[in-house]
C-alpha cells in the first residue's frame, strides 16, 4: 500500500455493512480499475445510516425539497480558482447554501483519490473545506465500470478520461438528483446529458440532472 494522502474524519458510507463511520486511514494505489478508482483504505467508527437509494424520490420529496448533489472533483477545486473569479464566487455562493443547509451533498473516494493529487498548498486547502462540508462519501458498486464501459464504448467520454465517465457512473447507480460539475469538456455539455439520458433508459436508471454549480442555487 503506498499512502499518498491522510483525509481524517468524513463520512463514508460502508456497502458492505450497510453503515456510515469515518474515513480514517490514506488513500493508496490499486490495479484493477474499480480498486483504483476507490483509491481509499477504510476503517469506520459504526453508525445507522440508510443507502439513498432505498427510498424513491417520491418518498423522499414528501418530507424534504433538498436535491441530492453529488460533487465531482472540479466543484471542489474551482472554490480555489484564482484564474476564474466568476466560476470561483459562482462555487462559493454555491457552498455557502450548503452550510445553510439548503442542499445535500455528497461524493466519493474517487474524488479524494483526486484530490490526494493536487499539490500544495492546494491540497490542504481542498482537505479543509470538505471536512468543514462534511460530504457523504458514496459507495462504488461493480455495476460502475459497466456503465464507465458504455460511455467510453459510446463516445461520451474519451477512454483516457474514464475517470470523468466513473463521476456520472457513481452518480447514476446511487440515484443521486444533480451530478454537479464544472467539466464542461466531458461532463456539462448537451452530449454528455443526451447520451446519459438514454442510458438511463436503456439499463433501468433514473435520470440525474447535469448542472453547475451555479445552476443548482437556490438564489439564482
């Protein structure tokens, strides 16, 4: 195991068990692709939790108008954009709603994997805000390289980017609302959504929305 990055303290959720605790130990390196995309050894501290998936939206929107946004890596990084201040403030006035509890979040250990990437201090920076915005941390079933196979097969997404294809494949099969995004060259854009859309369809999916930040606030 080769550690790359300490991430103490998130919520992760435990597929196996069926529970949440917290992410405890360094992400490191694996080889098989799924192995790699996980990227994070896990211990857990047990907690009761429910997988999102086993209730319906319907359920769900009688007793709350929160959408479940999943975060991939870039919604992170742009709070830090220096080079692209309306992208910045757009992120910003993003996760101040979330601090007021307008949204629920989560992510995956794909993006901590990512995030263990970038270099200092940026790393650091990206380390705090997702433990000030304490994100749950979703599973990653099997089922994701499949549909990571059908984009890249597809032409969504180049097969050098397969890991932009893994963000819409954990946002499909944890039938998350929103998969928001600033990668408008693999992720936001019309293609992408169409071709999505259709998978949805064709494997049994509910359809997940494609925003930016700026698309999901709540204040415009």
């Amino acid at each position: 195991m080769i550690l790359v990055s300490w991430l103490p303290g998130f919520p992760v959720y435990d597929a196996d068990a069926g529970t949440a605790g917290f992410l405890r130990v360094g992400i490191h390196s694996r080889s098989s692709n799924l192995s790699r995309r996980k990227g994070v050894a896990m211990t857990f501290r047990k907690l009761p939790t429910v997988d999102i998936r086993d209730a319906s939206r319907e359920q769900q929107s009688m007793t709350t108008e929160k959408l479940r946004l999943y975060l991939e890596t870039s919604v992170w990084n742009f709070s830090f954009a220096d080079d692209a201040p309306e992208r910045m403030n757009s992120t910003k006035r993003f996760f101040d709603e979330v601090r007021r509890g307008a949204h629920d979040v989560y992510t995956s250990n794909l993006v901590l994997r990512e995030i263990s990437r970038a270099p200092e201090p940026r790393r650091s920076e990206l380390v705090g805000l997702m433990e000030e915005i304490s994100p749950v941390i979703l599973p990653m079933p099997d089922e994701i390289e499949t549909i990571v196979s059908r984009l890249v097969t597809e032409g969504v997404v180049p097969a050098k980017y397969d890991d932009d294809a893994a963000h819409i494949a954990i946002a499909l099969v944890n039938d998350v609302d929103v998969l928001v995004s600033w990668n408008f060259k693999h992720i936001v854009k019309v293609k992408t959504r169409r071709m999505v859309s259709a998978l949805c369809r064709m494997l049994g999916y509910r359809e997940v929305d494609i925003c930016t930040p700026e698309e999901v606030c709540v204040d415009g």
